[in-house]
C-alpha cells in the first residue's frame, strides 16, 4: 500500500512539475501519456481475489482473468521467508498494486506472481514445473478447501 502510495503521487507530481516547467513543447503531453499508460496497465492487471472451484483456480485481475484447471496442478503448499530471500522481479510489477509477473530466486526458480503482498504465499507446481505464487488472506483455509473439493465455489480474498 505505502509503495502504491508514493508512486501514485510522484506520477502524479512529475505529471504537474513537467507542465509547470516545460512550456509550449509536446514533452509534458508525451510524457504524461506514457506515466498514465503504465499506471493504467498496472491496475488493469493487478490480481483482485482468487476463486477455487472443483475444476479450477481462477485469479481475478480487473481486466480479464486467470483460469489454472485443477487437473494441472501437481501441488500447493505455504512459502516461508527463507524460500523467497534474493526474490528479484525478472518482468513485473513489485509493490504498485501489489506483486505480479515474472519473477525469480535461487532456491525456487523462475516463478509467476498473481500477489497482493509479499506475505502469506502460497506455491502452486503445476504437472509441466511452472510455479505459480499468490497471497490468498486465508492460506491455510485455502489450502484446506483445494484438498477438500466440493461443488461449490469458493470465493478467496486476496
């Protein structure tokens, strides 16, 4: 939150520095476009809540979703702090909005990240090695409801 704060206003300042600075040059409207261009894309793509459903895990984004079939998972289970030391982002978004994209570190690999924090992560293998992390608030009533499937599905908040 403090991350997505701070780069919110200085966008937002930079925005009105460069007008008040630069007159009369297409510099501030190009540059302007460019800062809202990523913000936008940021918080399009930013991971909302999670959904477990007996055939599924559906990561909800504002912009469209992310659907992983149970029949591909292999695994789920908690990460502790110890796994996630040396985590650099390779091609991603690391605190506006929470965490996603591409990241990786020595002990886990190169991983993808649908997170709304840095605690509380949950590990999904899948049957072909990609590694999946995501920060449900519950992780162990998550773990929990992907062991124990039923009909229904499962909203989990992010």
């Amino acid at each position: 939150m403090i991350i997505t704060i701070s780069v919110t206003v200085m966008f937002a300042g930079g925005i009105v520095l460069q007008y008040a600075v630069v007159q009369e040059t297409a510099v501030p409207s190009i540059v302007s476009l460019l800062l809202l261009g990523i913000y936008i894309t940021t918080y399009v793509f930013r991971p909302l809540y999670y959904v477990l459903t007996v055939h599924a895990l559906i990561i909800h984004r504002p912009l469209g979703k992310v659907v992983i079939e149970r029949s591909r998972i292999r695994s789920v289970g908690l990460l502790d702090d110890q796994n996630t030391n040396g985590t650099i982002r390779t091609f991603g978004v690391g605190g506006v909005f929470g965490y996603f994209g591409r990241f990786s570190n020595v002990s886990i690999g190169n991983m993808t990240w649908y997170a709304t924090r840095r605690k509380k992560l949950v590990l999904v293998l899948t049957q072909d090695n990609q590694k999946i992390i995501i920060t449900p608030d519950e992780a162990e009533t998550f773990l929990a409801a992907f062991h124990q499937p039923t009909t229904e599905a499962t909203p989990v908040p992010g």
